[in-house]
C-alpha cells in the first residue's frame, strides 16, 4: 500500500465567509484527529482530492505533512462530504490518524470475480447485498479492495463473511452478513444481464494489487 502525499495546511480563520473564501481558492476544510491527539482543523487542495476520488484510491493512507515525521502525519479518510449537484466540490472530509505499528480498521470495497454456475447453467441471479466490507489489517497491508470468487455458486447458495479467509486481514463485519447470493431469475432481473454485470465486475481493477480470499466454500441458503 502506498503513502499518498496530499497537500494540506492548518487553517488560520473560522466563520462562513472565510471558509467560502477558501473554497474558492481551491481549499476543502477538513478535521484530523485520532487517540493521542487534539483535532487538528485543516484545508486540503481541492484538486488533488479530487484526483483522488477520481481515481478510487480513496482506501489509501495519505500523508498530510503536517508532523515532523511522516508517521505523525498518516491518515485515512474517514468520511468526505460534496455538493450534491456539483459532485466535484467537495465541501469537508475526515481524516483519521494511523499509527503505523498499530492494526486500523478500514472499509474497502468488495469485488465478485467470476460467473456463478447458477447463472450460466441454471438461470439464476447473481445478487450482491453490500459494497464494501471492514478489514483490519496493519497499514501497509490495507488492500485497494477484497476479491470474492463466486464462479461455483448455484441457485440457492450463498457467501457470507465468515466463509472468507485472507492471509494478513480479519474481516469486522457480522460473520453471518451475506456477501453473495445466487437466487432465481424474475422477470425484473434476466439472467444474461446479471451474467454480463458479473463479467464486468470480475475484470481487473487498476491501482494496487487487491487482496485475494481463498475460494470460499458455497454454504445452502435457509
């Protein structure tokens, strides 16, 4: 995993019109915070942020350069708001500290690779309850997201959180949350669509190399 290098300073002003005014000197306000320390109020470069998001790394450690090391200044974000039409301005975002000797929990997104058999063979849809998933990891160890394969499953079987193991990671969520389900087609959902949407999600994502979870073992939906 790599340390994004993000621009950021201390914010020198409060109020509605010093924030608007920053904004529009391309500066987004934000929060940095964690357990042994004061928040930190801040504004990061806008563009870069957007880069960003852009580009999906947003489950990245960033280095906000802040410390007088880079360990004091590593974080994750958190939480990001933006405008609701105008989705490229951004208006305030969270970061959280990271101690880089220390396990974080983080949440990444979750990829289905593979066709199930239940799709190709006997009609069925390919269901996908949640999108991303909580691991625990140290912070070089967190993955740009979590691949599942779901290529055996057949009607009436499902993947839930506790079938998965990945070397070096503890998945947080519920062990009984369903992370895959392949049910019988409707009329709403053909199969030959929900097949090609499984094909496209099963092409490789760009950026680091996601963590990969052993085949898991499909378990009979009650």
């Amino acid at each position: 995993m790599e340390i994004i290098k993000l621009t950021a300073r201390p914010r020198t002003g409060s109020g509605k019109s010093y924030t608007r005014k920053a904004r529009a000197q391309g500066w987004v306000p934000a929060i940095y915070y964690g357990k042994k320390m004061d928040p930190v109020q801040l504004e990061v470069n806008q563009k870069e942020f957007a880069t960003i998001v852009r580009n999906k790394k947003l489950t990245h450690l960033f280095n906000l350069g802040l410390g007088k090391t880079e360990d004091d200044s590593v974080a994750v974000v958190r939480e990001f708001q933006r405008h609701v039409v105008d989705r490229n301005n951004y208006l305030h975002i969270d970061f959280h500290h990271v101690a880089m000797n220390e396990k974080v929990i983080v949440e990444v997104p979750l990829v289905l690779e593979g066709i199930p058999v239940g799709v190709k063979l006997n009609g069925g849809v390919l269901e996908a309850p949640v999108k991303q998933v909580k691991v625990e990891c140290m912070p070089l160890d967190i993955p740009e997201n979590v691949k599942v394969d779901v290529s055996a499953l057949d009607v009436g079987q499902s993947i839930h959180v506790r079938d998965v193991v990945i070397s070096g990671l503890t998945l947080k969520d519920s062990s009984d949350e369903v992370l895959a389900v392949v049910t019988h087609a409707t009329a709403d959902a053909p199969a030959t669509e929900v097949a090609a949407e499984a094909a496209a999600a099963a092409a490789p994502a760009k950026g680091a190399a996601p963590a990969k979870a052993a085949a898991a073992a499909p378990a009979k939906k009650k």
